[in-house]
C-alpha cells in the first residue's frame, strides 16, 4: 500500500511569489490527494524554522514529506526537497546576515540527507552539486510550468486592468520583488539614458512588493525617474491583463534558479527582454526573448530601444515567445514531481 505524502504548506501562509504560485500550481494540477501541514500560525523566521525542525517531524508519522521551497527538517531522511536556486551560497550578499548564516548550515545538509532533490533547472542542478557533495544520480530536474490564464486577453479586459491600475495607454512592464537579485536599479539606469530616444507617451511601469526585510537587503531605487510607475503589488487575477497591456516586458534579473514572469510574459504573446545569465536562457529558449547582459546599463538600453521601435523584431519575438511557452505545463510537472517523490517508495 502506498504511503502518504505529506506536503508542508508553511510557505502558502506568505504573499504569492514565484515559490508560492510553485506549490499552489503542483496541487492544484495533480490528481494525487496530498495530506498538507502547516503550522497553526501565521509566523516566519526562527518561529517558523523551530516548527519546521521539530514539530513537522511528528506530523510525518512514517509516509514520505515533500518539502517544497529550500527547507525542511534535517531529521527525516525520508522525504524530497525541492531547490528552486542556491541564493544564500551564490549571492550571500543580497540577503540578510541570518538569514544567510542559517541557509549556508542547512541546505548542504539537508540536500545530502534527503532521498531525492528537485532541481527546477539545469542551472540550479549545477549550482546543488556546485556546493554541496550530494550524490547527482538523486537530483532530477523538472522545469516550472505556466498557468493557462497566462494568454493574449481580449481588449476590452485589458482595457479595464489599465484603468483601474491607473496606468498610461502605451508602458513597458517588468515585474518583480523589490530585492537586489531583480536588478531594478540597471534598469532605471538603462530607461534613464533612452527613454528620450522613445516615442514621448510611453512609460516604464515597475509591479511587485518589497522583499520580506528579515530575508532580502534593503533595495533603493531612484523614484524620481522621468516616466516610470511603480505601482506594488499586484493580484494574481489582474496579472494577465497587465502583461497583456505592455507593449513588451523587460526583466533584468542577475539570478533565477528558474525566472517565472519572463514566461508567463511570452504565454501572452509580449515580446520580451530578459538577461542573458542563470537559468533565464533556459526558460526563453534560442529565440523566445532577445537577451543581454544584465550588468550592461548600455545593453539593456540598447534592448530597450530595440524592442519598442524594431516592429518586426517585436512580432518575431511574440510570435517565438508563444510557441516557447506552449512547451511548458503544470500538468506536466506537477506529474513529474508526484512520479519523482513516489519514487523514493522503492
């Protein structure tokens, strides 16, 4: 008879980011029945960690524990852990001291201890065996999916999200959390030196939340900056229409372990601009995205340019986006994953 999996859900008691919408997208794209835990309170850091350590453990009582966002407890051989990047050995620097010190004494141990790793790319798959001594037979890389809400909207619900945002009728979009891996400063920088090279009513709109203060460093950006919004976070039901309205998408992020809005921004059919390091040529494919170094404020402003005012460069890149994020599904991973953590039954 099968065991259980149990899954821990301590995660979704937090806003809706990439490792949330992970989570959220496996369960509601399996056909398998998870047992889900999560602690009876709304509480993060070292609360949050001492209930992952030690209570978690309890609830397990023998079935196999899917631990699904770079954390789980050190004591329970049986489970499967799932790495979406290597942050806290890699870029130490973005991240609170804790938070860091804590990261570095976990995850080697807990990678080497578990039965079997999840690695969301090859980029990340490289970056575990990079740091840790972890047997590479045992890492299996299952990519990302797409929600199917992300595709071309109709105009009119585009129409409707563009007003009630109170944005302008032509912007550019990048989305993202306020942290320094999302590199928003470059872009500001790049915007900064070409924005009067563009046509005079378009903008440049910033969406995401700050990053949590007891994980990311602070990030200052110039607000000051001639045409540019930033308009925080925003929901889950009014993202589509948003990417839909932009004319294209720019995401200059220095580190993903995967990069979900790059994709989701390809599935409605925007041309896109993306960095050309980590795993974000592995999500956009050869021709999905025009990509360019994100340390390069020149390059990023070259790409800029190119991709509001080169019309055919633009249909290409829609054209080549749509087909790239076709290829991925949540069904798919979501099934991968469940075939992946059923198999350490054996």
């Amino acid at each position: 008879m099968s065991r259980s999996i149990v899954v821990n859900t301590k995660i979704l008691k937090s806003p809706i980011t990439g490792v949330q919408r992970y989570l959220n997208e496996i369960l509601e794209n399996s056909d398998v029945s998870f047992t889900k835990v999560s602690p009876g309170f709304v509480k993060g850091g070292v609360v949050g960690h001492l209930w992952e350590q030690l209570v978690l453990p309890l609830l397990v009582r023998g079935n196999i524990l899917w631990s699904p966002s770079n954390s789980g407890p050190l004591i329970l051989k049986n489970q499967v852990v799932t790495i979406h990047d290597m942050v806290p050995l890699d870029h130490p620097e973005s991240l609170t001291p804790l938070f860091v010190i804590w990261y570095k004494f976990l995850l080697p141990r807990l990678i080497k201890r578990a039965r079997k790793i999840i690695a969301i790319s090859e980029f990340t798959r490289s970056r575990v065996l990079a740091h840790t001594s972890a047997d590479p037979t045992k890492i299996v890389v299952i990519p990302n999916g797409v929600d199917e809400k992300f595709t071309p909207q109709d105009p009119a619900t585009v129409e409707m999200v563009r007003s009630k945002l109170g944005l302008p009728t032509r912007y550019l979009l990048s989305v993202g959390s306020l942290e320094p891996r999302k590199n928003l400063a470059r872009v500001l920088q790049a915007w900064e030196k070409v924005h009067t090279e563009l046509p005079d009513n378009i903008c440049l709109v910033l969406a995401g939340g700050k990053g949590k203060k007891r994980v990311f460093q602070e990030v200052s950006v110039d607000a000051s900056v001639p045409g540019v919004h930033f308009i925080g976070h925003v929901s889950d039901s009014d993202l589509p229409a948003l990417y839909c309205g932009a004319e294209a998408f720019v995401y200059m992020s220095f580190y993903e372990g995967f990069g979900l809005p790059p994709l989701e921004a390809m599935a409605c059919g925007v041309p896109t601009l993306t960095g050309n390091l980590t795993a974000l040529p592995e999500v956009v494919g050869d021709d999905g995205a025009l990509t360019v170094s994100p340390f390069d404020v020149e390059a990023i402003a070259d790409g800029i340019k190119k991709i509001v005012c080169d019309d055919v460069l633009r249909n290409n890149l829609r054209v080549a986006g749509l087909r790239r994020a076709a290829e991925f599904s949540w069904v798919r991973t979501a099934q991968m994953s469940v075939d992946a953590i059923r198999s350490i039954e054996n």
